[in-house]
C-alpha cells in the first residue's frame, strides 16, 4: 500500500513552528449504510465480514488506483488520491464489486456503502487528513444512498470528460458547517443510463403535453362544428363547385398505367439511362432467404489453430506462477481485436449496450467483459456458431505462436512490433488501427499491445489449480475476470504474452477491448 506523502522534513514529529503541510488532493469517505442495525443482528459476523471486504477489495482497489488509505473507521474509511479520475474510478470498482458480492444475499444482511468524493485542500497529517476537502466528501457521503457515489462539482468539473460513466445532477445541496452550497453529482457507471433516465422524465412530459393539445384541440373543433355549421359545409362544397379554381383539389382522371414494352435495344443511351428498367421481382427461395436474414452480419477474420502443448506461464511475476503445461484443442480466433465498425453493428442490431467512438478500423475500447460477452452472444445469434470469448490458455497459445520466448518475436524487445508507450515510433496517445504491426507465427496481430483483452476466464491472484486442458477457469469469485495483451498506454513488459491481470466483470475501462474465438 502506498504512503500518504506529509512533505516533512527530518523525523515525523510535528515541526515545533511554521503552516502545517497542505496539499490539494481527491478525498474518497465511505461509511456502511445501517451499520448499527448490522452490528446488533450479528456483532461478530459482521465484524469478520467488514474486515474482510476491507482486505479483500477497499485496500487493494486504492493501491491499484494510486491512492493511498488514510484510515479506516470501523464503519467506513477515508483514503486520498492525487488524480480525480482515479478516485472516481476507484469508487465504481468499489460499488460495482460489492453489487456481485451482495447478490446472493437478502437485503438485510447486505453490507452496502454509501460514497461521497471531493477535490479541495486539506491538511496531511502522518495518519490522518483535515479540513473543508476532507469535510465536504463527508458531508457528500452523508447524503449519498446506499451503494451510490455522489460527487462535488469540482470533481465533475476535472473527471466529466475522462471517465466513462454517466452523471446526474442533484443540484446545489447546502451542507452542515459548510459556508456556500455545494454541487453534487450522482455517478452512473453506465454512461447510457443517464440518458434512459432523463429520457423517461422527457418522455412523460411530452406524453402528458400531448394529452393537454389533444384536449384543447377537440373543443376547439367542438366550438367549430357547433357554431358555424353553414361555413363549414360551405367550405367543404367549395372544391367540387369550382373545380377550375382549385385544380389540385380535384384531380382529372389519370389515364391507366401502360403496360409492360418488350424489352428491347435502346436506340440512345440517353434514353435508356432516363427510362430505366424495373428490377424483376425476387424470386420465391429469394424471398425466404431475405425473411430469414434481413440484416448480414459481418463476421471477423478468423485464424484456425492447431491443438498443440505448451508451456503456460513465466516467473517474471507472482501470478503467472507456476509454469505449467496445458494443451489446447483446435480452434479459431479472430486475427485482429473487434473494431469499432464490427461492434457499432452490434449496437445497431441492439444486441450491444453502447455505441462506440472512433474511427471505424481502430479496436473498440471502453468494453467490460459484460460487453464483451454481448458481442459475442450477438454473432453466435446471428451465424448459428459458437462464437465465444478465448480461454485464457486458448489466448496464451495463441499469443506466443509456438514460440517460448519473452516475446513473440524473441527475447529482447524491437520496434514496430506491439503498440505500447515505448514500443517504438507507433506507439501513441490512441491505439492505432488494428493491423499496424506485424503479425505473430500464427498471423495474428495485436496480441500484445493495442488494447488490453478480456478473455473467458474468473480472475485468479495465481495459476495454482487451473486448468491443464485449456478451458476457461470458471470457479472462485468471478466479479472480476481476466485481462491479457497489456494496452498502447502500458509499457512493454504488459505485451509478455505470459502477462495477464484482472478487472471487475461489470465496469468499463478506456483501454480495455477484446478479441472473439470459435470452437470447431
């Protein structure tokens, strides 16, 4: 776990004189909703199952954002970031990781968190952290709900337009010990959610206007036939009494459509580019195919593999120990991560939750493994095969292409191979479109590199007790799944194609795309 840097100089104590440190910083509070009623249900258990989602997810989700934890308070804790954004991020993790943990349990006996965030100057002591910064995200939490991150305004400003999420204002809320209001925000981790509500809202107003102009439309049109009869059947009578008035009105009989000329050479191509032949009406077996698939679908370019032995793993990190040997059975997997075009038809089809960004040949980012997943039920609808996500081994395999060594292409690392911050002259701010660089053995691009990619399998801190025939590994806590090929922001030791890591299942994250495979 990181530590809270104080800027002091020499020992820790106190300096005898002088301001006390400050700095700027993002605060996160936390504090479990109901937590006395908890604690009188069941004193002990709840204690055991406090500490452990303290453990288990509050300290770890900090130290993987770059925060640092200042405290915790029994019923809560207080941690300190110097990026907004990682703060943010940090709380949805947070939130969405328990959502999995408190799903199998009756509501009462959920352990639930309620989160407020705040950017502002607070004082740093060695174990604690004070003033208005500290006290606004307080007070924050104090009103957020149950299971909610509720924001200040000044965090939205720094995070609205970096973090993929969604954002409802709650206006300006005036807060205890606090001089001016403050603006708070409600999170939304799905970025479209934000829009279904504030489509509903827009929705019932409009139902509600349409009814109010129906209603004074019919008494006006009641006003109308009641009052002035005579005018009306006047004006109805007027079309036909005077049809040279009002030619449109009345239409002079057209003369039937000719029939069907030969199909003869036309004498000029002028003539025959203005007059051009009707299409034949589609046959019967036409029809039925039209029925049966009115939208194609594109499918990726796949690559069969060979079922073959390999060694899984490396000891360049805790986990991706032990080395072991699997084998792997034939099968396919895409040559490129899915693009942006392949998914946006997705979203299209409404089978995808979002429409993505970007230029269409670049690899889709911002997916979770849910997302992923959608797309991959989506082809499978669609072509009647067995489109699926790759299994971490079937990944591994495919990424090292036969080869053994730290890369694919050897053991040192060379430019214009992989897309990622110092892998050379590509590397970018974006990743660039799928393709740019070479292909392994197997030809297949970007396994390495371009963007991180989730595979089938539940995340797991080690390889002991996985799978030896190159299945997915399914069992264990599955509310964070595997990621492999490292991203354009990591750098060259993410693009190992033994490097592997974890995500939450459900929470979308800018580098995070995904590749499809195919059982035979």
């Amino acid at each position: 776990m990181g530590e809270i840097r104080n800027f002091r100089s020499g020992n820790d104590e106190p300096p005898s004189h002088g301001p006390m440190p400050r700095r700027l910083a993002a605060i996160i509070v936390g504090d479990i909703a109901s937590y006395s009623r908890l604690m009188q249900a069941d004193e002990e258990g709840t204690h055991v199952r406090v500490k452990r989602i303290e453990r288990d997810l509050i300290q770890p989700s900090i130290v993987e954002h770059n925060g640092s934890l200042v405290k915790t308070t029994g019923d809560g804790f207080i941690a300190i970031f110097d990026s907004p954004v990682e703060a943010v991020r940090c709380s949805i993790v947070i939130q969405q990781n328990l959502i999995g943990r408190n799903a199998s349990l009756p509501k009462n006996t959920r352990i639930e968190y309620r989160i407020g965030v705040n950017l502002g100057d607070v004082i740093v002591e060695p174990d604690d952290v004070y003033g208005d910064g500290v006290n606004i995200a307080t007070r924050i939490e104090g009103i957020a709900e149950p299971g909610q991150v509720f924001i200040s305004g000044a965090i939205y400003e720094q995070i609205k337009h970096k973090v993929v999420c969604g954002y409802e204002s709650l206006g300006d809320r005036k807060v205890k010990n606090i001089t001016d209001p403050v603006r708070v925000y409600k999170v939304l981790p799905d970025a479209d959610a934000v829009g279904r509500t504030r489509g509903r809202r827009e929705n019932a107003l409009i139902f509600l206007l349409g009814i109010t102009l129906s209603v004074m439309a019919a008494g006006v049109l009641w006003y109308l036939l009641a009052q002035a009869p005579g005018k009306v059947s006047e004006q109805a009578a007027v079309p036909s009494a005077s049809p040279a008035a009002s030619p449109a009105a009345s239409p002079s009989p057209q003369p039937p459509p000719r029939e069907a000329a030969p199909q003869t050479p036309q004498p000029s191509p002028s003539s025959a580019s203005s007059s051009p032949s009707p299409a034949p009406a589609p046959s019967q077996s036409t029809s039925q195919s039209v029925s049966q698939s009115p939208i194609p679908v594109r499918e990726p370019e796949m690559v069969a593999i060979r079922g073959g032995s390999f060694a899984m793993g490396s000891n360049d990190d805790p986990t991706e120990r032990p080395v072991h040997q699997v084998t792997v059975k034939p099968f396919s997997i895409s040559k490129y991560p899915v693009t942006v075009q392949e998914w946006n038809e997705c979203a299209a089809a409404k089978a995808c939750s979002f429409t993505a960004i970007g230029k269409d040949d670049a690899p889709v980012s911002n997916v979770s493994w849910t997302d992923a997943q959608q797309y991959a039920a989506y082809l499978a609808k669609a072509t009647k095969k067995t489109y699926r996500l790759p299994s971490e081994a079937e990944w591994e395999y495919a990424a090292r292409g036969g080869t053994q060594t730290r890369y694919w292409w050897g053991d040192k690392l060379q430019p214009g191979m992989a897309g990622c911050k110092d892998c050379g002259d590509l590397a970018a701010e974006q990743p660039a479109k799928v393709g740019s660089f070479k292909p392994n053995p197997f030809g297949l691009h970007d396994m390495g590199g371009s963007v991180d990619q989730w595979v089938e399998d539940c995340w797991h801190k080690t390889y002991q007790g996985a799978p030896t025939d190159g299945s997915a590994w399914s069992s264990g806590d599955c509310s964070a799944h595997v990621l492999r090929s490292g991203s354009w922001k990591n750098d060259s030791r993410y693009v190992r194609p033994s490097n592997r890591d974890g995500y939450d299942t459900n929470v979308r994250y800018p580098t995070h795309g995904f590749r499809v495979a195919l059982s035979p």
